[in-house]
C-alpha cells in the first residue's frame, strides 16, 4: 500500500524474449500478504483506523453461496483513504463478543462509517448479509450499477476496473466457499483487491457520469437499491424443484412437496446448501418411482446426494408422509398471479399484445438514444403490467401515474411516460397493424 492508502499497482511486465510470452503479471501477483481480523483487539485497533481515514469508504462481503444454507457473510471488507484495507472475519467476531449476537460484534464499525458514503459493486448482493451485521449504509454509490447507467459494454469488476483504470483483477476465487477456515492466503489478496480498487473506481465512474448529464439516473437508481424491500417468500417453493414437470399427478407432487421439506429442514439444520445433501433430480427420482419400502428407495439409482443414505430414515418418512396425506397439491401452482407470458398474449389478449410491442418499441429506441440498456431505462415487469392493464385514460399523466405506482423512478417516469402513452393510443386506432406472433 501506498502512504494515503492507495494499493499499489504492480508495474509494467519486461518483454519477453521467448516466442511465447508469458502473460502479463496482475496486481495479485505483487500484493502484499494480508490477514483476516479474528479477535476483538485487532478489530477496534482496524475501526479506530477506518474512523481516522477520509473520504468514502469502499465495502464487500464473501458469502458461500452454492455451500451453505445461510446467505450469512463469511468475510467483510473494508478499505479507506488513509486508513488502507482490513479484512474482518464475521464468525470469529460475533464468537468474540459477549452477547454472541452477529448483529452487536460490529456496532463499533457501524458508528465510524455509517454517515459516510458505502462504495460497492453490485450492492444488492451484499446489503442483506450486512444486514444481519447491523452494519447498514446511510447512502451508498454502486460502480457496477454505475456501469449500466453509463453505458459500459461490460460491467463486471474486473472489465469494469480494466476499462476505467487499466488494471487488470484476476476473479478466480468469485465462487469459492468462504466459509473454509483457514481462508488461503490466495483468497485474502483476491478479496483485498475487490475494495482497494473501489474509491478510485468510483471518482472514475462518477467523472463518467457527470460527463455524460446522468448523476441524478445514477442517484435515483442507487438509492431505490438502498431503500429495496426484500421479496417475500414463494408460497409454494417446492414447485421450484428442477424437473418438476416431469412429475405426474396429484399424489408424486405430493411426495415431492414431502420430501422438499424435509431436505430444507435438514439443510437449514446444517447449514449446507440443499442441493448439496440431496439433489432436485434425486427428490423427483423418488417422486416418480414411489418406492414401496425404504431398501427400494435405497436403490434407486438417481437416488444421489451426500445425505441420500447416511439420512435415509428421514427421506423415508417424508415420502410415506406424502404418499398418506390427504393434503393432495393442485396440479397447477395457486401461487402469487402471474401474467401470461408474452408469447401468449396475442391470443389471450390481443389489445394488450399491441400496445406491449409497441411501448416495447419505443422504451427501446429511446434506451438506444441516450445509452442505458433497456431493462434498466424501465424494468420488462413494469412495461408488462402497465401493457396488461394499463389506465383507463392514455395520458401521459394517467401513465406516469401508473409507472410510479410500479415503483419506477422519477428519472424513468420522465423518460418513458409519454412515449409510452403515444404507444398505447396508436395500438388501439382501427388502422394499426395486427402484431408479428412471437415466440
């Protein structure tokens, strides 16, 4: 690190005289070994630091998606100008604090930083996790979400640091299991760098937008990010079981409902990831063959996964728990409404299969025009919807009014209100052309 906080960046690589030149060193080779922060001393020595830095301070979370059941936060980052980048362990700190509350081991952080200005990228997937820290930003700048407002080809961190900085990040270690202790010290470099790079990367970005007259998109879209209700929970989330449709009648989805409960309880038990005990295509396996006794279920070859024998018992009792009751499922999910499928509508509703491609047409251009990709100018859900079942007057008023009540932005009220209204009214004048069948 540099003497303000600033990582260094690894110089130039020499040519190479061979033929086949070697590739060009990144930063990750040159970084210095790091460690992650695991006890209480060391934690309020970092924060003290943080707190005594300046500007805004740049943060991310590890999570073991894909191992685990939680969605908890195995590694935190943090970095700050003149304070540099500390990496703190979440499970060693909430064990380190004498309530053992996740929530109470980082109240010393969250007072030093939570007025100032959190800088992520993609700061969706992070916040919820932070969350459960007590670790909540007041405000916050979203690079990745930045790229899209700005129109970058690509907004990944490593393509968009390589475009805005010229430094190029190694991302191998993006799906790996943080919740492994000890954490390879190949990992800590790898997390280091998502947030020693993110200060520069957002006065960049900021620049970029600033130039381009789109501070206030990128505002309205950072703070509707921040202020995001989660989504409540699926009524049926057993019906999300990949293979599903392969299943006939009442009683294997009954099963299969059995079973897919049994197997969340033991993964939430254990904290690993469902698929990982017992796999979807192993539960509808089980489904279809509705085996007569526990050796049959044993042998069924599809019958896979971790747990699929060392539980067996508990498998067993769940599928003779679906063959019995008299709770039998519906065939078809009575789940939250959902609308047809656009390929559907110009069937099941020709006026609105109008004016849906013909907004769809003009939120498009319009995208092209000022260079936002078209599912962030207005999201496909919303154009959906108000194609649906659109305001009984086709004014620009009636429809903004409309967009809003979908929860879009100021900025993309204004920018699609009227285009969308002048879409409607065209689709519905006797000459307008019969929409293409779409697939």
């Amino acid at each position: 690190m540099t003497a303000d906080g600033h990582p260094r960046v690894a110089p130039p690589a020499r040519p190479d005289p061979t033929p086949e030149p070697a590739a060009e060193p990144g930063v990750e080779d040159t970084h210095v070994t790091v460690g992650a922060i695991e006890d209480r001393e060391a934690y309020l020595t970092a924060v003290a630091a943080i707190a005594a830095g300046h500007g805004p301070v740049a943060v991310d979370a590890e999570r073991a998606s894909g191992y685990r059941y939680s969605q908890r936060a195995y590694l935190i980052q943090v970095f700050r100008r003149g304070a540099g980048v500390f990496l703190f362990d979440p499970i060693a700190l909430t064990a380190a604090t004498p309530s053992g509350e996740p929530a109470d081991a980082f109240v010393e952080l969250q007072d030093a930083i939570g007025d100032e200005e959190w800088v992520f990228h993609a700061a969706s997937q992070d916040l919820a996790c932070l969350d459960e820290l007590g670790l909540v930003p007041d405000r916050i700048f979203d690079t990745e979400l930045g790229a899209r407002i700005a129109g970058l080809p690509r907004v990944g961190l490593g393509a968009v640091v390589e475009e805005l900085l010229g430094v190029h990040l190694a991302k191998e270690h993006s799906a790996a299991d943080w919740s492994t202790r000890p954490l390879p010290q190949a990992w800590l470099v790898y997390a280091a760098l998502d947030v020693e790079l993110l200060i520069d990367l957002r006065d960049a970005m900021a620049a970029r937008l600033d130039a381009a007259g789109k501070n206030r998109m990128a505002s309205e879209e950072f703070d509707a990010v921040l202020h995001r209700a989660p989504k409540p929970p699926k009524a049926e989330p057993w019906r999300r079981l990949s293979g599903m449709h392969t299943l006939r009648g009442q009683r294997a989805l009954a099963i299969a409902r059995s079973m897919w409960f049994a197997r969340d309880a033991f993964a939430q038990e254990t904290d690993i990831a469902p698929g990982r005990t017992v796999p979807d295509a192993a539960i509808v396996a089980a489904a279809a063959a509705n085996p007569a006794s526990r050796k049959e279920l044993s042998s069924i070859k599809s019958f896979t996964g971790r747990a699929s024998r060392s539980e067996i018992d508990r498998w067993w009792a769940a599928l003779e728990e679906g063959r019995q009751t008299t709770d039998l499922p519906s065939l078809r999910s009575t789940g939250e409404p959902t609308l047809p499928p656009p390929r559907a509508w110009i069937d099941r509703n020709p006026p609105a299969d109008r004016r849906y491609k013909a907004a769809r047409a003009a939120i498009a251009t319009r995208a092209d025009e000022i260079d936002v990709p078209v599912e962030n100018l207005l999201t496909p859900d919303t154009l959906r919807t108000v194609s649906w079942d659109p305001p009984t007057e086709l004014t620009d008023e009636a429809v903004a009014a409309a967009l809003t009540a979908l929860g879009a932005r100021p900025w993309q009220v204004e920018e699609t209100s009227s285009r969308i209204a002048a879409a409607f009214v065209a689709a519905e004048q006797p000459d307008a052309p019969e929409p293409e069948q779409t697939s």
